[in-house]
C-alpha cells in the first residue's frame, strides 16, 4: 500500500501537446526503478506496505458489506473521479459475495526461521479481506493498478506496495488467494508473474476449471482450484537468516498500532513465540495518540485513513527543523491523513482532503508549505485539545477556586498524565480553559489576567531589616502562580497601613504571606490601552476600532473584578482592626530599633565592651584572590564580632583553634558547593562567608572556644565521629560532599548519558536527578589550593571516609553476621568498637547502582557515539541503531525500581531550593 497525492493537472493551455511515452526498450529498466531502488528500507517497506495492504483489505470488506445490506451508500465512501487510472477504483458490486466474506477479521504476520543458508526463512501475510479475482490478481502483479483511487479514506493508491518485496532481492515471492470460491496460487518475480495452479489436478487427476480473463487487449487462460471457504490473501516472501532481526523490529516498530494484526515467530525447533509488539493505547483523538510505546522517544507521524481511525501507520519523525520548531520529545503519535485532490474534466483541481504530502514509496513526507501548515495546525489542535481536557475537568463555580484546581491540574500533569505526554508536543502556556460560562480564559501568567486588566495583585511578604532592625513589608506583583497563597487573599478598598500589613502577617496568618487585591483607577486603565493612531491609518477607522477594542477590554475586567468579589475565599482588608495594645507593642518594638541603630556610632570597642561581644573568624573567598591559581590559598579568615551570650546559643557551630586550622580550610572547600559559598568584589561579604543560618564553620581563640563553644561542635566531628551505638558517623555536609562526589565519579565514566533522553527518557531522568544531587554538593575545581596547600592532612581525612565507606557498604551486606563486622571494623580502625559507618547516603547510592548496572554493559559502544556525549543531534537510522544494540545487551525492558524513579521529597526541595 503506497501514499499517493492524487492528481495533478493535465494539461497546460488548451493543447493537449505530445503525449509522453515509455520507450518499449526501457521497460526493464523502469520496472528496476519502481521495483529495486525506491525503497531505502526495503525490509522495513516490505513490511509497512504488505500489512497495509492487509489493512486495506478488511476495510474494503467492511465498506462492501455495509453497502451491500443497505447500511451505506456508495457515495459515503467513494468519489467520481476522472480519467482512465480511476476506473479500477470504483465500486463494483458484483465483485462481492456476501457469503465468502469472513465475519471475521483476521490478519496475521508470521515470520518462519529455517535451518540453512541463502533465503532459507521466510514471512508470511495472512488476511480474510476480499480476495483477489482473477482479474485483479493480474492487474494488481503488474505496476501502477490501484483499486483505491477513488475512496475518500485514501491511503494506497500509487499501485506499487504489492511488489515490495522485489526491494529485498528476492528472486520471487509468491502469492495465495482465494475469491469468490476460485483460488489462484503464483510466484510474483521482477519481470513476470507464473501462475501455480495446473491444469490437472494431481490429487483428484482431473482438469482444473479454468477461466479467460480480460486485460486490456490480452486475453488469459487462468486455472484455478475450487475452494470453499471464505476469501482470503495470502502472501509468503522468503527471507535471509541475517534479516530475521530487521523483519521483527519493522513490525514491532511500524505496526504498532494495527491493533488487529498478530505477530508470532515460529522458530528453528518448533516452537512459537507470540510476539507482544501492539501499544497499548492510552489516549485516542482526531489529533494524537497517546501509547506506552517504547520505539518512538519523539513525536512522530501516523498516517490514518480517518481520524477517528486508531490504526494507523508509523511514519516517523516529525522534522521540527522543517517547522521551524524546537525539537520536542516524548511518544506522542500525531495523527494525519494524506492530501487528496480530485482534476475534472476541465482540469479544475478540487481538495477533497487536506493532509500531508508524500513520496510514492512512503518513506519521506515531502515537507512543502502544505505539509508544514498542516502539521503546525494540527498542534493549534492539540492545544484547543489539551484546554478542552482541562476545562473538563473545571466543574467550580467560585473564581479563585476554579483559578486554584486549573494551576493545580497543569502542574500535576507529569509525564505519566494525558496532559504530561501532551506537553511533549505543545506548550503548557497555550492551554487556557474557559471559566463557567464567561468569556475568561486561564493564562499561564497570572499578570496576563490581572495586571493587564486593570487588578493589582501583590504578595506580601514580611521581611526583617538588618539595617534599621524593624520588620518591614515587602511588596510584590504577581507574575507567577507559584506567588499565590491561596488561603489568605484580602480585597483592598483603602489605604495599605503598616501596622495592619504587619499585623496581618504576624497574628492573622502566621508569618506566612498574605495577598492583597483591589482595583486600579479606571482613568489610568484606560489610558494604559489607549494607543496612537499609526501613520497612514484613517483615524476615523482607527478611533472605532479603537473605541470597540476599548470596549472588549473594560468588559472583560469587570467581569474579573465581579467574580473577584464574589470569591469566597477573598476577605476584607478594610474590615480589619489593629487591637490597641498590639499597636502598642509594635511601638516600643521600633522605637528600640531605633536606639539599637542609634548604637552605630559608637566604635568597635565600645561596642564590644557595652555588648559584651567576642571575635571570632569565619572563612571566606578572599575578593583579591579572583586569579586564584596564584594564590596560596583561596579562603582566607574574615573577623566577625559576635555577642557572647548569643554566639553561645547559636546552633549548626563547627569550631577549630590554632591546632585545627587546617581542617577548617579542607571543610571550606569541600562544603563549598553545598552552601553556595560565592566569590568576587561582585558578591556581598555575606554570601562569601561560612556564617550561615544554618551552618557556621569560625576559627576562634583558647579562651573563646573554653568559655563559649561548650554548646557547639569541634571542626574533626564534622568528618567523623563515633556515637554511642558504636557507628562512626561524618556529618550530613561531608555525606553529601562524599556521595555528590562518588556519583560524579561514576557519572563521568559514562559520557553518552547527556544526549540520552531521545533513547530512554526514564534512565535519562535519573542520570540527570542524580547529576542534579551531584552538582548540588561537589565540585571538583581549581579553588583547592587548599587542599594542595594541607595536602597531608587532607590525604588522612579522606582516606578516613574511604574506611567509613567500606565499613559501611560490607555491613549493609553482612549485617547479621556480627563477628565478621567485627573482623572488618578491627582491620579497618584497629579496634572492632566500631559497629557501623555513615558517610554515603544509601539512597543514592542504591540509585546509582541501578545506573551502573544498566550502564556497564552499554559503555563501551554508547561512549564512542560522539552525538550522544556532544548532546547533538541524533538521526533516527542512529536512534534505531542504538535501540537495536541496547535490544542485542537485554536492557529494553529495564526497570527502574520503583524508589530510584525519582529523588525522595527531601531531596527534591533541597534540589530546588538550590536551583
């Protein structure tokens, strides 16, 4: 079955010119052309063009019997068209009798392994459509008949599908049909066709019956053996051991959503293998299919006859360069039909169905302006789709709720969703549901909705000055959803105050954000959508349509402002009373403020004197060391004045003295990433510092350390340190600094992962989560000069880990056999006091072992594709290439367990805190 765009114009001008002819002596040499060395793909046209004829024969039985008892009509169907190639397309009825038309539809692939050599398998096409007649049986042999010209399901229509097989250098292939109670049995060669049926019956030793057959001026005498049974086809096309591979990847690649057709392999010792090649489909529109297919990792074309159709065939990549389109990924099929168009007798053109344009052989969409603007209005489709399953889904009443459950639906949506696989092919922010029954659209950006319309939506977000030491309000406009504290919403009507935004913040919602909503002036709205009559334009014209869209716009805000109002879960901002006494509070709260800045003043002394302050020393990235390959060391000690009694209850303290410096140094560098340490006279001195909220690393004196670090932890505990329960522990920091570092170790070992995503999404996915973690806490560069300059002492501490590590990974796998823990633990420490180790995070590391197994078996191939490690583009031949290699290790199907899918929650908020 071939892909046709039907007929172009006839003639040009009112001449019918010279007839173009095909020199008899060239014959050969187009029947070669047509039949060796237009397929590209030969086993994989085979297979794609003899299952759709297959197909194609069901569906005429199925058209023919709705016709023949009255449920259609041949025009439901079929099309008059003009001139001589359509007249085998017509309906016939006579060709048909009900009572050798199976009521079942059966179609089936066999492939048939056979010990030997040359083609010494074969595969076999079986279907219970319409048989071929003697006549057709002739015609559909030679080139070019097609009886499918005149549907208007068109897909065949080219008449060459039957004789691909010729492509696979076959010397013949043979052909088995039964019609009507006559079945004709030939042997379907290059350059002829031989029919098999004799004419004496060898079995029963009398004369077949045999028929004349018309074909343009010839007459043939055909013999044919009578048959009872229902009509069938059956085609057997012999095949080389070396293709057994191909012929099974094009059926499971290509038929994939020919639900009907079955696939078993019958192998060298007998047995049978059904092959489960079908997608199972989740999602079927006009417009997409959505399956858990496993062949295609991008978008990719299923020409259907119709679409409501949910067989279709495969046709391969969507071209994103041609469209001008970033490449998108993810098993979408996106379902198109094939442009039809129909000459009349005048030459007129008539499109009878807008579609893609193809090549005869099916192998490559031709990609001119038609093609290109039918599949970039198929992906408008896919988003008025994708908005109507949305707004399926949108039952409130209430705005805001209704705003809340359609942010909350598109950001659920993930990749195992209809929505999630549909945002492979579209763009989340061109879903906008409908609310109730307005004219108000969701958009992805809420000031899109709001602050375009005339609605000041701001955040308010309590924040503590360092400067003045007074709480103050910070003020923010919506630009994103993610903004939104959809529980404590107010509408504004007055003034804002102070006191009762920090009242709110504090005593009504609990040091969480709050919103405030309230109308702007519709003076300064209109003049915000006012514009300047542009040069050259009417200005009468243009005042209209000006006035209209005037119009258009204030409705649409009063509508939004009327449902805001009517929102149940907007409050009253006006309504709100400051209690008297907290009022008071607040007061004498600012008025020490203000005496604590007054405190400024006074020199650093003083100050430390009247505070009672204390100096301690925190690393820091020195600002004079951005060339910091010539310095000694890259962190240098920053003095900070701390108040004794609060540097006593600070908490997340590692201290060192004069005999720890070097430690101090080595947790610098080694923490480095995971607490986002900057550097540059760019940065502030604050972001260059270990003093953080939740993590301190200070140098301090003898004195210092005695009277005020009894609360806090000496710097060689953050590496290790043995608890009471006999496990030697590093901190959280250096577990994550050792495991980031153990997974990026293994992660470089595998290069071809970062263009893996086209391949196998899912390992991609943990590739990239892990290399996420790995990112989050080490980094492997140049600012270890601190390393190099306490080179000895960073040799001991890390090869202390290494011992941790071993102790721990052997007890996780010996951990109920005590004496040999303890054999380990005294080879390792010299003591088997220690029971345990803690410096990996188990978790990752089980991840990064489904990594490894999945990864060692392909590295030494997939490491070599340089478009895989270059994150270049990969050309579908690579892709089924590699599909076949990952195949030939066994790793087609593997599993990631279920707990290395994704990062645990803690993980992930550490992930995106960071990012």
């Amino acid at each position: 079955m071939a892909i046709i765009e039907i007929a172009p114009g006839q003639t040009t001008g009112n001449s019918k010119g010279i007839a173009k002819t095909i020199d008899k002596s060239s014959e050969k040499m187009i029947f070669n052309v047509l039949q060796n060395t237009m397929y590209s793909y030969p086993v994989e046209s085979t297979v794609r063009e003899t299952a759709s004829n297959m197909i194609d024969a069901i569906k005429e039985k199925s058209i023919a019997i709705e016709i023949l008892t009255g449920k259609a009509k041949v025009s439901d169907y079929f099309v008059e068209r003009i001139g001589d190639e359509y007249k085998d397309s017509k309906f016939k009825a006579d060709y048909y009798d009900i009572k050798y038309l199976n009521t079942q539809d059966v179609t089936k692939i066999t492939y048939k392994e056979v010990d030997g050599f040359g083609f010494c398998d074969s595969i076999i096409f079986e279907d219970t459509g319409v048989g071929l007649s003697p006549e057709r049986f002739i015609k559909a042999v030679g080139l070019a008949f097609s009886t499918k010209r005149n549907t208007t399901k068109a897909i065949g229509g080219w008449g060459l599908g039957l004789k691909s097989p010729i492509a696979t250098e076959v010397d013949y292939f043979t052909i088995e049909s039964s019609w009507n109670g006559k079945k004709i049995i030939a042997n379907c060669s290059k350059y002829k066709t031989d029919f098999l049926i004799p004419k004496l019956n060898t079995e029963t030793g009398k004369e077949n019956p045999k028929i004349n057959v018309e074909v343009g001026d010839n007459t043939y005498v055909l013999h044919y053996e009578e048959y009872t049974g229902t009509n069938y086809t059956k085609i057997t096309i012999p095949s080389k051991r070396i293709n057994r591979s191909k012929y099974k990847e094009a059926v499971e690649n290509q038929l994939m959503y020919f639900p009907q057709v079955t696939f078993e392999v019958i192998e060298e010792d007998g047995d049978i293998d059904k092959i489960a090649f079908k997608a199972n489909v989740l999602y079927n529109s006009k417009n997409i299919i959505l399956s858990d297919n496993r062949y295609y990792s991008k978008p990719h074309i299923v020409i259907v006859k119709s679409e409501d159709d949910t067989e279709g065939v495969n046709y391969g990549m969507v071209d994103y360069r041609e469209l001008e389109l970033e490449q998108q990924y993810g098993s979408v099929g996106i379902k198109c039909l094939i442009r039809s168009v129909v000459t009349d007798e005048n030459g007129v053109e008539t499109i009878l169905q807008e579609g893609l344009s193809v090549t005869p052989s099916r192998e490559k969409v031709i990609f001119n302006e038609t093609t290109k603007k039918y599949l970039l209005e198929k992906l408008k489709k896919v988003s008025y789709e994708a908005s109507n399953i949305v707004q399926e889904q949108l039952k409130e009443t209430d705005f805001i709720v209704w705003l809340k459950k359609a942010n909350e639906i598109l950001m659920r949506s993930d990749s195992s969703s209809v929505l999630g696989r549909m945002s492979a092919v579209i763009d989340k922010k061109d879903i906008s549901p409908l609310f109730a029954d307005s004219k108000i659209r969701f958009k992805q950006n809420p000031s899109l909705l709001f602050a375009e319309n005339g609605v000041n939506v701001r955040v308010n977000n309590k924040r503590f000055d360092h400067r003045t030491k007074k709480e103050t309000i910070e003020r923010l406009e919506v630009t994103d959803w993610s903004h939104m504290r959809w529980d404590n919403i107010y509408w504004q009507e007055g003034d804002t105050s102070h006191v009762k935004d920090i009242y709110i913040s504090t005593a009504i919602v609990n040091g969480y954000s709050f919103m405030t909503i309230r109308e702007t002036d519709l003076d300064k709205f209109l003049e915000s959508i006012s514009a300047k009559v542009p040069d050259g334009v009417d200005p009468v014209t243009f005042a209209v349509a000006a006035k209209s869209m005037e119009t258009k716009r204030v409705n649409e805000r009063t509508e939004i402002l009327k449902y805001l109002k009517e929102s149940k879960l907007i409050k009253s901002y006006d309504d709100i009373e400051v209690p008297e006494d907290w009022k008071k509070k607040l007061e004498e709260v600012e008025q020490k403020a203000d005496e604590d800045t007054n405190f400024t003043a006074l020199s650093p002394v003083e100050r430390r004197k009247l505070e009672q302050k204390i100096v301690v020393h925190t690393p820091r990235k020195d600002t004079k060391l951005d060339d910091y390959l010539s310095a000694d060391k890259y962190y240098t000690l920053n003095k900070r004045e701390e108040k004794g009694v609060d540097f006593i209850n600070e908490e997340n303290v590692y201290y060192a003295d004069g005999d720890s410096t070097d430690l101090l140094h080595i947790a610098a560098c080694m923490l480095d990433r995971t607490y986002k340490i900057k550097s540059g006279w760019h940065s502030d001195l604050e972001d260059r510092c270990y003093y953080k909220e939740d993590f301190k690393l200070v140098m301090v004196s003898s004195m210092v350390a005695n009277k005020y670090c009894k609360n806090h932890t000496k710097i060689n505990n953050l590496f290790y340190n043995l608890k009471n329960d006999g496990t030697m522990s590093s901190s959280k920091q250096i577990i994550q600094w050792y495991t980031a570092k153990l997974v990026k170790e293994t992660l470089d070992k595998y290069p071809y992962w970062v263009g893996f995503k086209l391949v196998n999404n899912d390992i991609y996915k943990l590739f990239e989560d892990l290399n996420s973690y790995s990112n989050n806490y080490y980094e492997d560069k140049n600012q270890w000069q601190d390393k190099y300059y306490y080179k000895a002492k960073f040799e001991e501490v890390f090869g202390y880990l290494e011992k941790i590590k071993d102790l721990q990974l052997f007890v996780v796998d010996h951990k109920d056999n005590q004496e040999a823990i303890a054999e380990k633990s005294t080879e390792l420490f010299g003591s088997d006091m220690v029971k345990d180790g803690n410096v990996i995070d188990i978790d990752i590391y089980n991840k990064l072992q489904q990594v490894i197994e999945y990864s060692e078996p392909l590295k030494d191939m997939l490491n070599n594709i340089q478009p895989l490690f270059d994150n270049d583009t990969i050309t579908d031949g690579l892709e089924r290439e590699i599909r076949l290699y990952i195949d030939t290790k066994g790793l087609t199907d593997f599993k990631i367990k279920k707990e290395c899918q994704q990062l645990e929650t803690t993980e992930v908020l550490e992930l995106e805190e960071s990012l």
